[in-house]
C-alpha cells in the first residue's frame, strides 16, 4: 500500500508492506512513526545533557538557542536566558514532575526549593514554582517552615507572569501541565 502524510508543509509518501507498519496501541497501526511533540523531544534532550551540577555549558547554548527560536520571544537571546537562571527554573520544574531533585546535588525537593528560592534573581518565579508545585500535588512542600520562609520573602518581588520570558518558556515546555490549570 501507499502511505502519505504531511511532513512540515510538504505531503510526502512511500510504498509500504504489512510487516513495515508499526502497530500502535489500541490496535491501529501507522506506517510512519510520528514524531514527539517538541516540548517532549527538547525536556528529553534537557535530561541528557544534566550533570549533578546542573546542564552542561555546551549543551545548554545549543538547547537554549532553540528554546529562543521555538518560543519566539521578541528580543530575547541565550545570554537573557543566562541572566535569568532559566537552566535552574527548567531543572526546578522538572524536580517538581519526578518529585526528585534534577540536576542538583540536593537530597530532596524541599532542599532544590530552599536553594532556588535562595537566590534573589529567582524570587521572581515563586509564583510560577508555587503553581507549578499545586498542578503536580506538590503544593505540601509550601507548608515546610523553611519553604515558607523564602516565599514570605519572595512576596516582595515582583512576580513574572504567563507574558514573561519565564512564563512562555514554562508553558510552551509543560504545556499539559498547565492546561489543567
């Protein structure tokens, strides 16, 4: 049989037989694998390029450079994203998803959310991280005295919302996390 599908902006085809389909679940098949969505591909990428002291410098120019490209945010660069810790926030949120640290040498979650919060530049996604951590029911670790603390302080900042650079790259990386908000 012949198989097509649109590839970018292209239709495409080729020529396939019964044993080259790939059966997918639910009992249907497909004769062209589709491919992950972005978000997904680019966090995977994010994760192999994690050491215990956070992302790799090379890696991290070539991913943030994409995430520049990709989420389109009108003048912002990969140096922005450097002044912003946006490695950190990624590496947070992930912690958040796995309810383990990520690219940290802390022991536990309330250790990665004591260190990030620490830094006063980061003060400003305490809003972003306190959602973030309720739309993965980890909104418990909030109550811990010492987390507590570091968002009485944060408060006094100025939160970055969902128009932020902060904000696009968390919704355009975690995008059905988000949509149960």
């Amino acid at each position: 049989m012949r198989a097509f599908w649109l590839d970018e902006d292209a239709w495409r085809s080729k020529l396939v037989t019964i044993s080259d389909l790939n059966w997918i679940e639910g009992g249907r098949a497909n004769a062209v694998p589709s491919r992950p969505p972005w978000h997904h591909d680019f966090l995977s990428r994010w994760r192999g390029a994690l050491g215990e002291r956070g992302t790799k410098w090379k890696e991290r120019e070539i991913l943030f450079g994409e995430l520049v490209a990709k989420v389109a945010i009108p003048g912002s660069d990969v140096n922005e994203l450097h002044a912003l810790d946006v490695d950190a926030l990624i590496n947070c949120l992930l912690s958040l998803v796995d309810g383990r640290p990520v690219g940290s040498r802390q022991q536990n979650l309330v250790e990665v959310l004591n260190s990030f919060l620490n830094v006063e530049r980061r003060q400003r996604y305490v809003r972003l991280i306190r959602t973030f951590a309720r739309l993965t029911n980890r909104d418990a670790l909030f109550e811990i005295e010492s987390v507590r603390n570091k968002i009485v302080k944060a408060r006094t900042v100025v939160q970055d919302d969902r128009q932020s650079v902060s904000g696009k790259i968390a919704l355009a990386l975690f995008p059905e996390i988000f949509s149960s908000a």
